[in-house]
C-alpha cells in the first residue's frame, strides 16, 4: 500500500515520567507540531517553576525545540491523570495553569492547552468557560463523545458555552474501537460547519486495545486508512513517543 498521501500535521506526547526523551522521525509523515499534553500532572511539572513540586527528572526542551518534528509546538497546562479527579479541581488546574503558561522555554509556542477533556457526560462543562476566559491565546480544548450522542447532539452542547476564540482537538474514539474513522470523520464535518473548520482538528488514536489488557500500536493497515479518511484535516497522531515507534514509521512512509 502506498502511503505518499499519508500526513500528519503533528503528534501528540503524554507526558510521564518512563516517557521523558521522546524520539522518532515524525516529520517524514509530514509533523511539524507538537502538542504537549501537559506541562504539569497531578501537582508535579516538568519544567521549572517555584509554583509546583518538579519531577526529579525533567525533558531536555532545548533538545525538543530543535527537533523537526517540534517546529511549532502547543503547550499543554495544568491536568491530571484521572478524569473524574481533572473535572472536580478545574479551578485549581486553571490557576496553575495560568503560571505555567507564563513560564519561559526554549520551545516555539504557537498555542496552548487546557487539558480537562469533555465529553456529553459531564454536565458541568460550561463551568469551564469563564476559566477558559483567564487563559491565554490561542487556546484548544479536546472533546469526544463517549456516549455517542452523535456529532449534532455534541456540537449543540459546546455551542452553548464554548468560547468563540478556543480551538477543538476531536478525539476521534478509532484506538478504542468507539467508532470507525469515516464516522470521526462525519463528526468533524458537523463540527467544522458549526464551530468553523479553523476551530477543529482531528487526534488520530494510534494505538489499539491489547489482547490480555492494555493498548498496543496500531498496525499500518489500521493506521494508513484511518489517517488517510481525515484528508483535509490537521491530523495529530496519539501519541507519537508511546505508539508511534520508528519500527512502525518504516511502514507508512511512501514507497520509493
């Protein structure tokens, strides 16, 4: 299978502490982005700050900004592992956040990210507005749909409270087998003509549930389709450092 229309705008890296040095040729998939989860979880960052208690080891960032793979990179906040704990200190997240965002790196920062992800499930969403309001911009959020509501069902409940000026990562639920790509995509669509196509991009799950537990990379006869029905898209690969193996590079870029 030829992959020469296979491109990504970027990856993804969740941030922990096995994955502090991440690795690999994303670029030659086209990823010139970075979005960095978060740069502080669960109370501990991984950057300096006087705010927070640091990680006792930190990414080497000066290496990251070099990278082509990190030209331009959107900085994620404040978060936590667990959701339910993430939706119940979204006030705490935010006021971290805020001092985080100030923080100098040596890193091209083109946006940042508040990483509370919201779903139809969470009733309380719109609280979140006016502390999206305190953070700078530009500023993206990431929705999915866990209880597959549909993309019009979704999309009625951000536009109830969503800021006009915060962006939509749309986590499209192919990793976990939610739903096949060409609905993330019909999702998209429906998104794009309401929030406007400059407010959305896609996260591509590039991993798969594991036989035992667990999740595992996806093949690239699972991942070249599902990237390849998101054409028109910025597409950004979850996530490159954990999933995304040089190995597995091997096998989606074009033929010679």
């Amino acid at each position: 299978m030829n992959g020469a229309d296979l491109r990504v705008a970027g990856v993804v890296w969740q941030i922990d502490n096995a994955t502090l040095d991440p690795r690999g040729h994303w670029d030659r998939i086209g990823a010139t982005e970075l979005l960095i989860q978060w740069t502080a979880v669960d109370g501990t960052a991984f950057v300096q700050t006087e705010n927070l208690p640091v990680a006792a080891r930190l990414p080497d960032w000066k290496r990251i900004a070099g990278e082509p793979w990190a030209r331009d990179v959107i900085l994620g906040l404040a978060g936590r592992f667990d959701e339910r704990a993430a939706r119940g200190d979204i006030v705490n997240l935010a006021a971290a956040s805020i001092q985080l965002a100030k923080l100098p790196t040596p890193l091209n920062v083109v946006g940042w990210y508040f990483p509370v992800e919201i779903d139809p499930t969470w009733a309380e969403a719109e609280s979140l507005a006016p502390l999206l309001a305190t953070l700078p911009r530009p500023l993206w959020i990431s929705v999915y749909d866990s209880a597959n509501v549909g993309p019009q069902a979704l999309v009625d409940g951000l536009m109830k409270w969503l800021p006009q000026d915060v962006g939509v990562f749309f986590q499209d639920g192919v990793g976990v087998h939610a739903r096949e790509a060409h609905i993330a995509r019909h999702y998209a669509d429906v998104m794009s003509a309401r929030l406007g196509k400059h407010r959305v991009r896609i996260i591509a799950e590039a991993f798969r549930p594991e036989v035992g537990g667990g999740f595992r990379s996806a093949t690239p006869e699972e991942l070249k389709p599902q990237v390849r029905t998101y054409a028109g898209y910025q597409v950004y690969l979850f996530d490159g450092p954990h999933y995304v193996t040089d190995a597995l590079m091997q096998h989606l870029l074009p033929l010679r």
